[in-house]
C-alpha cells in the first residue's frame, strides 16, 4: 500500500497546481467549491484527530488558507467563520453519513 497523499496534496491536485503559493496572503493559486473541501475532511479522515466532520472542514480550511487557496472565492478564514456561524450546516448535513461510515 502506498503512502496516503496529504492534505495540501490533496489541495493542490483539487486546484491544478504543482506546489503552494509561497505568498498565500496575496498570490492565490486557486479556488474550490466549499463541497471539495468536505470531500478532502471525508478522505483525510483516518489521519486527522478531528472529532467530527465539521472540525476535520475546519482543519481542510485552514491548509487550504495557508497555501492560497480561495473556497467559493473566499478567504478560507472567512469561510471558517461561516463554519462556525452555521451557514454551511446544510452542506455538512448532507456528508455525515460519509463521514461517519468512513
């Protein structure tokens, strides 16, 4: 069995590019639907220590911010703001059954 990519693997091959920005702050290298990023948590799942699916996008969202990675052309952190807030309640609603079976 060979090695499980990681979670900026994942990342840069989700957005098309061969390595991370090295100014994430101002050079982005691409944007993913907010449903990509549940889809890394549910694939990452038995190397993160994430306790739930919500925690695990969170932990997505932040290695997608520190490589320049936009979700839904926003700044991860203000997605994970949204996280927090409940706005994507819905979405993850729909993954938990994934994530629990996985």
């Amino acid at each position: 069995m060979g090695v499980k990519p990681s979670v900026t693997e994942l990342l840069l091959k989700a957005v098309g590019a061969s390595e991370p920005s090295g100014d994430p702050a101002n050079k982005k290298i691409g944007d993913l639907p907010f449903e990509k990023i549940v889809e890394i948590a549910i694939e990452k799942k038995p190397d993160l220590l994430a306790k739930s699916l919500k925690a695990a996008v969170k932990t997505v969202l932040g290695s997608a911010r520190s490589i320049g990675i936009t979700v839904d052309g926003k700044d991860p952190k203000v997605v994970l703001r949204d996280v927090d807030r409940g706005v994507y309640d819905s979405i993850l609603a729909k993954y938990e059954d994934k994530w629990r079976s996985s």
